[in-house]
C-alpha cells in the first residue's frame, strides 16, 4: 500500500517548497509566493498562512528559528524547513507546481 502524504493542503506544500530556499518568516513567504503567481492557483491570505505554518511546526515539518526587527515594525518569525519537511516536499513537490531555487 502506499504511503499517505502528511500534507495535502496546496498552500502548506508551497511553503515548503519555499522554504526549500532558505529561511523567512511568512510575510516573505507570501510575497515569493506571490511573485511565482502562485496567488493564481491558490488563496494567500495572511490567516491562512500563519494557520498553515504553525500546523506545519506543531507536525515537525517548519522550525522557528529566531526572530528579526526591521525599523519600526513587528517582530516577525523565521522559519525553515526540517530534515522531515524537506523528505516531505521531495516527495510531494513535483505536484506543487512550486520550484526550488538554489
């Protein structure tokens, strides 16, 4: 039998897929995603991703790794894929429509 993913929500894949990159906290996440035109295939909204990310980290998938300040704004939290998120979007990344960009 085959193995059932552990992420099948789109957006949840494109993250880490994103992630695959580098570390960033989930305003940058949206703003790639953006960029590629994944807002086309899929909704970005900003509840959605936090939601998206913490399920990611509370499944070992993402891990916060510190925080950054610019100027006057928020604290934001940065994130980067585990070695399980990473086997998990080789797994799952060819259907995401999301590439990697070393």
């Amino acid at each position: 039998m085959a193995k059932r993913r552990r992420v099948g929500n789109l957006l949840a894949l494109a993250v880490l897929s994103t992630l695959t990159q580098r570390p960033m906290h989930p305003y940058e996440m949206a703003s790639i995603l953006r960029e590629r035109g994944k807002d086309r295939d899929m909704p970005i909204k900003w509840g959605s991703l936090y939601t998206v990310v913490q399920n990611l980290e509370k499944h070992g998938l993402v891990a916060a790794t510190g925080s950054v300040r610019e100027g006057g704004r928020p604290e934001r939290t940065v994130y980067a894929i585990t070695d399980a998120g990473s086997d998990e979007s080789s797994a799952t990344g060819a259907g995401t429509g999301v590439e990697s960009r070393a």
